[in-house]
C-alpha cells in the first residue's frame, strides 16, 4: 500500500475516531505532506494525536494488517486547539520581480513547470494572518450585525461559514465571511465577495445554491446563502468509504446539469470536489463555494487556482484558456473519489499529484473496486481525459451519458426517453 494511501486511511479514521472535523483532518494531512517527515504515524505521534504507545499497531493497521479502531484516541478541545495552530501557515513568499504569479504557456520549460508547480502547492497551503486572526471574535453565539452564528459550517483560505436564521424570513441560512489577510475597508474583499454574489444570482438552478444577499459589516464582507445543508458530499463518501454506481450517477446526472446552467452564462466554477457538494437530509445536492468562479467580471483568469487532487491538466499549463471541459474533469474526479474511496490521482506530496494530473493515466476503477458499473466506469474515465477534446464535448453529453447509464434497462427508445425525462425530474429539484 501506497504511503498516500495510508494516509487518506489514517485522514478518515481522524474524522470518525479522533473526532476531528473534515476539514482540519484534510488540513493536518496537507501540513503532514509538505513537512517533510516520512510517516504520518510518526508525525500523528509527535503532535499527541496518537500514544506513541499505540504508533506500531497503528503503522501496520493503516497497511491493513490489523483493525484501527480503539488507536486513535477520541481528541480534547486543547488538542484540538494545537492542531488547528500546527495548520496555519505562513503565506508565501511573491515570485520573482518581473514574473507574474504563475508562468504560462506549456511550452516554456522544465524550470518554469517546476516553478509552476510549486506556486500551485504553496497557493493550496492554509495562510497565518500576520497581526492574528481577524475573525477571532466569530465563533457560535455571538453576533454579526442581524445574524446570531449558531454553528460553523466550515472555512476555507480565504472564508468562514457559520449556520444562521434570516431575521425577517425565519428561516436558516449561510453566512460565509471573508477572511481577509487584510481589512476590507480598501473594497478589494467587497468587490471579490459582489462578484462571487452576481455569479451566483445570475444561476438559476435548484442543485446550485441560492445567494440572497451581499454585504459588508465591520469591515467584513459577507454573502447570505440558503442553507443547503450541514453535511458535505466528502463527509458522506467518508462515511460510507465508497458510493454506489446508482448514488454517484444520479449525483454527476443532477452537477452536470447545474454546471450545463453555469456555463450558458460563461461561468466556471474551477473547484469542483466533494468539500463544496453539500448533501440535504433528503439526498439531493447543492453546490456550493463560486469564490474561485470566473466569469466575465470576475477574478483574473490567468491566475491557476483550485485543489491539486481534481485539477485538470489544462488548469495548470494553460489557466487562461479553460473551459467548462476544466470542470468536466473536476467532475470526473470527484466521481472516482466517489467510487473508489479516494481521488484518482493521490501522491505523496501535493506537487506530486498535480504532476501526475499532468503525466499518469488513472488506474480503472473496476480493478479497485469490481462491482462498479462498467458503463459508469466508461464515463468517470472519459471525463478524465488528459486532452480536453477527448472529454465530452459539451455539458448536455455528460447529462445524456449519464441519465443513460441509469435507464440502460428501459426498454426502446421511447421508453428510454420517458425514463430520463422522469429521472431528471426527481432529482433535478
């Protein structure tokens, strides 16, 4: 077993057994993989996760030979506290004068793709704030202008979301809070959160998440989002450690269509993964996080952002000539990660993976997990085309290839149009 694999055995089992949240699992993982040491079990050790009476049966749990369950301890709120500020990190140093952020063109050599490279990973790794965290004084049970935060939902690099109720409606809602590595009152932070919000208002479909509002409040902006629900797609692949053929079609059936919307208005979301699908009590999804989106007015294209493990090649060579097929690979991934229990391309650090989305070919999914369905498989792999035109030509394709992957059975073409047409709507809503 691979070392990235026992990671991600180890990244889960932190989530269920230590209690950890996804995201500060996925963050300790990230810090893990760009330290330097050799094994996490160790590095797990160092930090109190685990006794270092426990670490040898751990190591050789993680490689199978043996159950996890009852070594890794349940962690306190002072463990947890240290580990979140073992995360943060320094934020990275400019590139060189004269260079701009990532180098373009494919063709401009070995160096300038390393360079790239590491520009991605150091981009992807949690930032420290330099005169501390300006969104200390938010936690559950304070107040935030008319918004009482009830519970965090989650944070990325550059937001925090908090569970609320809408004052007037009485109904819950998101509230995701810029997290600025400066204060906003310049207008840079605003105008960032307005675009993410005219993106988003301008989509009109039930399986992407509604905006409601836009705004600003103590020098913060902020968007208010229908809440879409408190567990996320990857919580729910964890959980369960592999989806079903049947789950993960009719969750790539009901994205497809809502990225087919957003790309009839020019929109890319570029970070498509299972963090930023949410999954309601009822099991349709919404998705969520367009803070990477491009549109017309939106951030600069040149700039390569997104996650290392469902990035498509042409994101990392070529960031200001994608298209919607950059998300058709995200999909892809996504929808692996979903069968198989893990992304397509998982290596040792994160630079590794990204050069593998570039170079290796995804193992199939049949040979990791043998009941998938083979038309499913056929899919998953074309979505994962290294080359854009070998993927689907467009959104309507994937939505098609899918919706026939899960009425294969009906019979005639008649009958096969019916049964789409009824799929679609039960899940598409």
């Amino acid at each position: 077993m691979s070392l990235a694999s026992e990671v991600e055995i180890l990244r889960a089992h932190l989530i269920d057994s230590a209690g950890l949240s996804a995201e500060l699992a996925g963050k300790l993982r990230d810090t893990f993989l760009v330290s330097g040491e050799d094994s996490f079990v160790d590095f797990l050790a160092k930090h109190g996760v685990v006794s270092k009476l426990a670490a040898p049966k751990l190591r050789s749990a993680a490689r199978g030979e043996g159950p996890i369950q009852g070594l890794i301890r349940p962690a306190g709120p002072d463990l947890i506290a240290k580990l979140e500020r073992l995360t943060q990190r320094e934020k990275p140093p400019a590139p060189p004068s004269g260079l701009p952020p990532f180098l373009a063109g494919p063709g401009a050599g070995q160096s300038s793709l390393e360079e790239r490279l590491s520009n991605i990973v150091r981009a992807a790794v949690p930032r420290a704030f330099s005169q501390g965290n300006p969104l200390a004084f938010l936690r559950p049970g304070a107040r935030f202008g008319r918004y009482e935060l009830e519970k965090k939902l989650g944070s990325g690099s550059s937001s925090v979301t908090f569970l609320s109720s809408h004052p007037t409606l009485k109904v819950p809602i998101a509230l995701k809070i810029h997290r600025p590595t400066e204060r906003v009152e310049a207008g840079s932070g605003v105008r960032g959160f307005e675009a993410e919000g005219r993106i988003l208002a301008r989509l009109d479909h039930p399986n992407i998440v509604r905006v409601l509002d836009v705004d600003a409040e103590q020098g913060l902006a902020y968007i208010v989002f229908e809440f879409g629900g408190e567990r996320s797609f990857e919580q729910e692949i964890i959980h369960s450690r592999r989806v079903s053929s049947m789950r993960a079609a009719e969750i790539g059936l009901a994205l497809s269509d809502a990225l087919d919307t957003a790309w009839a208005s020019k929109v890319l979301h570029r970070d498509i993964k299972p963090e930023n699908v949410l999954v309601r009590a009822d099991g349709r999804v919404k998705l969520v996080d367009f803070g990477l989106a491009t549109a017309d007015e939106s951030k600069d294209p040149d700039l390569v952002v997104g996650s290392p493990a469902y990035m498509a090649p042409e994101q990392i060579t070529e960031p200001n000539r994608i298209d919607h097929r950059a998300d058709m690979y995200a999909l892809g991934a996504t929808l692996y990660h979903a069968l198989t229990g893990r992304p397509p391309f998982l290596r040792d650090s994160p630079k590794e993976t990204l050069r593998a989305q570039l170079y290796d070919r995804p193992e199939p999914i049949r040979g990791i997990v043998g009941d998938v369905d083979a038309e499913l498989e056929q899919i998953v792999l074309r979505l994962l085309e290294k080359k854009r035109e070998d993927r689907y030509p467009t959104w309507r394709d994937t939505v098609d290839a899918l919706a026939s992957s899960l009425t294969r059975s009906s019979t005639g073409q008649a009958g096969r149009r019916s049964a789409m047409s009824r799929l679609l709507s039960s899940l598409i809503r």
